[in-house]
C-alpha cells in the first residue's frame, strides 16, 4: 500500500435498530404486555408542551420520527438517523426517555439490556403467537452467497437475542472534485452508493468492526445468540444503503461505546468509498490481504477473543496509517488512541461502565459530550498511566 497522509472523509447517515429487553425480577416480560401495538413515537412538540428534556437536533428532517417497537419478545428502538455520531446518540436517548415516561409509573418493570435471556415457560406461553416468532427475518451472508438459516425452532427455543445492528445510509452530495478528481453530481453520487456494495463493504466491515468487537463483547452468550442472527457477514440492502447485522447490543451499555462502534463502521464505509475514488490506492484490498477471512469468519461466529485479537495484531498498524493522528477526529483508533484501546480491552468493558445504562441514556447530556476518542485520551489514558 501506498504511504497515506489521509483519507478523504465523505458524509453517510448512521442509524441503527438496537433490541432489549423488559423484565420482572429478572426473568423476562413480553414487549407486547408493555409497548402500545404500533409502539411509542418521540413527539417533541408533545415532550416539549410536557416540560420534559428536549435535544435540539439540527439534522431532523420532515416527516420522520424515533420510535419504540415490539420485535417479537424483545422490544427495539428506531433511532431518527444522523450524520453525526452525538447527534444519533441524543435520537437514542430520547427513544429512551419516552419509554420511561410511559413505564415509569410500574416499579416492578425493568429495562433489561442483556444481549440474551432465556424466556420463562410460563411467560413463553402466556404471549402472542406473533411474539413466539423471531421478530427478524433471515440475513443475507456475504460468505455463503445466501441467506443465514435459523438452526432452531422458535416455538420451541426459548433464548432470545437483542442485536445491535448498525444502518449505514446513502447522504446525496452534489458535483465533487478534489486532488485532482473531478465528478459530476450523479457520476458521485454513484460511486457513494456504489460504496454500499456488501462484496466490497461487508468483508471490510468484519475485520474493522465485527472482529474488533469480539474483543470488547465478551458475553459468555455470544454463541448462543448466534445460532439465530449475528454471524460473520450477516448484512441487508434496505433502500438507503447497508444494514450490518453482526453485533450484539452491548454497545447499548454507553454513549462512548456506542461511539466506538459507528466510528468503526463509519471507518470501513470511508475506506471503500476512497478505493472507489481513487482506486490506484486499494485501501480494502490491502487490509483484508493482511489476514485470512476464514479467522475472522471463525473469530467472530465462535466469539473467540484470542484468534480475534491475532486478526487484530495483523492489520492494527494500516488502521492507525489511515487514521491518522487526532483525539478528536471522525476515527476510533488512530496513532493518540491506540495504546488506550489496548489497555480499554484489557480491562475489560464492565471496568469502565458501571453505571445501569438506562440510567445513563436518561441523563445524556444536552450539548456536546465526551466521545470514545475523548475518553480514551482522557480517563483511559490516566487509568493507563496511573501508578500501582
């Protein structure tokens, strides 16, 4: 690969429909007993009028809302999608803000964030045949050319899965020209699109994200999740782009997670949108020559921290070459966070949030707030250095 000074930044929307669950006394309680049956919208005129906490985001557009939806046993949040990393976050606790205006007045209800929780046979057969079904359809897999089979009968397996995926979406730019290169407005916005395509971003997108995550996402239930939805290189083309389906929601636990995660899918996204624009430097290419997908089609579906973490050492150093150096830029892990990511896994995720996440989501600040590369520069690197 070519010495990189930077790679060209381009714009995409991110979204998401993260899954959890609700609960009494630890043991599971169905969505469909708490949620309305077409779910709870955000209305902020209705919060506003209501004296409730209100964010101001600039990148609302006409005619969409955030929401609450039943998925089956689990219930699942659908985020106003944004630009920014901070401003999604705020669509995210608002989402959660009016769940808790609705409930708050049950005190025997959580909000349960585990990633999988086994359903209680009373309560199992005390729901909806409609919630008995997984809420999901099969993905598409990127590895097998087909769709990802559900190896169990869900009128009779009684695990459900909260997954945390990730929506990658199409922002229309007009004409573009830059060192050099010079686009029409739909000669560009093909090639943005064309950056959507799951050969090019999928693989990409497992090595980036889906194996760097399998260091932070240690759940002991990984696996079992995964005999339903979540292995390497489940993803759907929905109209405005690409939709990862391989995470879990643990990122659901903080806003630096959280972060962390979009910041990565919005690294892979970068990078092969550059390879389009400038396809001497084949960036993806190189990057995935650097370890055999079947290690990290292994490493994610098996969620095997050691193999994970090999891939990892293997293309560690080009992510922090096209990264470059910035606390507070648009990537992850990059020359000032990198040596903090590694003591951040080391530690391990529960380390660093204690806090219930609900709690957390309610109190999201109004305004500007600490992203992952903040934190890392700020509490992860004086945990590193402080002496024993």
């Amino acid at each position: 690969m070519e010495k990189v000074k930077t790679l060209t930044d381009f714009t995409l929307y991110l979204g998401c429909d993260p899954e959890f669950f609700f609960s009494k006394k630890g043991e599971v309680f169905g969505a469909e007993k708490v949620l309305p049956k077409d779910g709870l919208v955000y209305d902020k005129a209705k919060t506003q009028a209501e004296g409730r906490f209100v964010r101001d985001n600039s990148e609302k557009r006409e005619g969409e809302t955030s929401k609450i939806v039943i998925d089956g046993v689990q219930a699942e949040i659908n985020p106003r999608q944004a630009t920014c990393r901070e401003y999604l976050s705020y669509e995210i606790a608002s989402c959660f803000r009016e769940l808790y205006h609705t409930i708050k007045d049950d005190k025997t209800l959580d909000v349960n964030f585990s990633a999988v929780m086994e359903v209680g046979q009373k309560e199992f057969d005390s729901l909806s045949d409609k919630s008995k079904k997984f809420g999901c359809a099969p993905s598409e897999n990127i590895h097998t050319g087909g769709k990802s089979k559900i190896s169990v009968d869900p009128t009779v397996y009684k695990f459900r899965s909260a997954g945390g995926h990730i929506h990658l979406g199409h922002y229309k730019y007009g004409s573009w020209s830059n060192d050099g290169k010079s686009f029409s407005a739909v000669e560009f916005n093909k090639i943005l699109m064309e950056g959507f395509n799951p050969k090019k971003l999928v693989p990409l997108l497992d090595i980036l994200l889906g194996n760097t995550c399998v260091l932070i996402d240690r759940n002991e239930f990984a696996v079992e999740r995964r005999k339903v939805y979540g292995r390497a290189g489940e993803y759907r083309t929905p109209k405005h782009g690409l939709e990862y389906r391989t995470l879990s929601n643990f990122w659901l636990i903080n806003y630096q997670m959280m972060s962390f995660v979009f910041g990565m899918a919005r690294f892979a996204y970068i990078i092969s949108v550059n390879d389009l624009v400038y396809p001497e430097k084949k960036y993806g290419k190189y990057i995935l020559s650097l370890v055999d997908q079947e290690d990290v089609i292994e490493a994610i579906n098996n969620n095997d921290f050691d193999l994970a973490y090999k891939n990892f050492k293997k293309v560690e150093d080009v992510i922090v070459e096209l990264a470059g150096v910035n606390c507070n830029g648009r990537y992850p892990l990059n020359a000032t966070t990198i040596k903090q990511f590694h003591h951040f896994v080391k530690k391990g995720i529960k380390y660093w949030f204690k806090d219930d996440p609900m709690k957390h989501w309610l109190a999201h600040p109004n305004g500007s707030t600490v992203g992952w590369e903040r934190f890392a520069c700020g509490i992860v690197n004086i945990d590193m250095n402080k002496k024993v």
